[in-house]
C-alpha cells in the first residue's frame, strides 16, 4: 500500500508559549482507518488542522499525495483541498439550505467564483448527490432544511458533503462527539464501509477509546501534544492507555479489558 500522508517533525505553537504539538511524526497509507485518540486539550483538533492546513504549523512538514502542503499558495492549497474532505463535530453545515444544497456545497473547491455564487451545479454533480445521500439512507430527506434534522442525519449530510469532493483522504474532527450512542455507531458504521469500499483514507479524532478500538486499523495516541502510541489497537495496553489519558484513564480501561479478552 501506498503511503498518502507523512508527518515529519510537525509541531504548532500558539504565541510564544502553548505547544500545542511537539515533533508529531507518522504516516498513513491509502485506504487506511486511523483512530487519533487522547484526552481533551491533547492537540487531536490542531493536528488534523495542521493537515489540510487550516491552520499553520509552526514547523515541520506535511506531505499529502506527494506533495508537502506547507509549500502550497493559495490556488494549489485550493487544489489539493479538494483531495480532503472534512467533517467537523458541529457539522458546518448552512442550516437555511436543503439538504441537497449542502451536499452540493462539496463541489464549491472545483468552481469559479461566479458559478459557486450563483449555485451552477451540473447534472452530473446532482445525480451524485442523490447517489451519496442515498447511500447514507437519507433519500426522504434530500429537500428538507438542514435545521429540521437530527444530529446524526446532519453528520450524515456532512459526510455525503465531504464524499462528493471524490476526496483521496476524509479528515473526521470528534464526528460523534454530539451524539447519543446509537447516532455514532451509525456514522462510525458509514466512516469505516467507506474506507473499506471506496478505498478512502479516513483519519478520525476520537475520545472514546472502546470506539477506536472497534473500527480502527490503527491507533495514533495523542498527549499534551506528543504522540504517545502508534501501533494497532489490538496491541494497546492498560498501561499506554493511562499514558495518553493520566487521570481520565480508570473507566477507560475497563472498555478495553473487555475489548482485548474478547
């Protein structure tokens, strides 16, 4: 497999004294799932925002698909965003607007200006939106206002919105962290059949360890800005998971005795 995304030496400072990443180095394949777990504050936000450059980091390098992205001018940043859908944990969405409308909104990195302003959408780009929304199960839903939905159909629609980017890489920011339980494993159920189907990269930053432990290839363990733990999560022990937690760590551990014995 195919390395997507490399991290070599990446550390973001914000002022002259918080770090809030510190020598962040691993790399991710094509098609690969990888969990970034850690406590709140750990840097897991600011990481996957260094990434599509978001923000900036303070130095260090991201290449993503060949190409390091703190090189980048606008225009090809512009580019290779196009490359990397996004989900966020408030979704982002445009709550006046349909839901088709905000599917759409995913192509608005490929179009001028004018025809992103004026909403020019092809029927090519139209039908796909159907397609993806059809998929994630929410058909009934395509003419609805964003602010009629759930919380779990909104990440829905965020995920079509990401997924019609045809995107190499989906970067997903706490995507259930909103969510009642049976809410996030249906958006964790969609996350990992499109990894698996679509041969889409996805990067989900996680609180809930049982979660990562369930879906993930891999895990990335993330404490006060420093990777703690790379490896898979069948090889993650009691003892890492205090590590990247310190005092949250005590009803982790009990998800993930269970996880390992089973």
């Amino acid at each position: 497999m195919t390395t997507l995304l490399e991290l070599n030496n990446v550390s973001k400072k914000y002022g002259s004294d918080t770090l809030a990443l510190s020598d962040v180095n691993f790399s991710v394949k094509e098609g690969e799932f990888v969990s970034v777990i850690g406590p709140s504050g750990a840097g897991k936000s600011t990481l996957l925002r260094c990434i599509n450059r978001m923000i900036d980091a303070t130095s260090g390098e991201v290449i993503f698909d060949g190409v390091n992205v703190q090189n980048l001018n606008k225009r090809e940043l512009r580019k290779t965003r196009t490359k990397i859908g996004m989900i966020f944990q408030h979704y982002n969405l445009v709550n006046r607007l349909s839901v088709i409308e905000n599917v759409l909104h995913g192509r608005l990195g490929f179009k001028s200006i004018i025809t992103g302003v004026l909403g020019m959408y092809s029927e090519a780009e139209k039908k796909q939106a159907i397609e993806l929304l059809t998929v994630l199960g929410l058909e009934d839903h395509m003419y609805k206002r964003c602010d009629q939905l759930s919380g779990g159909q909104k990440q829905r629609v965020g995920i079509a919105r990401a997924l019609i980017q045809s995107p190499k890489m989906m970067l997903c920011d706490e995507p259930i962290a909103s969510l009642d339980p049976n809410s996030s494993k249906v958006i964790m159920d969609h996350l990992r059949n499109i990894s698996k189907s679509m041969g889409i990269t996805v990067v989900v930053n996680l609180h809930q360890v049982d979660v990562a432990l369930s879906y993930s290839d891999r895990i990335i363990g993330v404490s006060k800005g420093e990777v703690v733990y790379n490896g898979s999560p069948q090889q993650i022990t009691s003892e890492e998971i205090y590590q990247i937690y310190g005092s949250e760590a005590g009803e982790l551990i009990m998800d993930v005795g269970g996880k390992n014995a089973g």
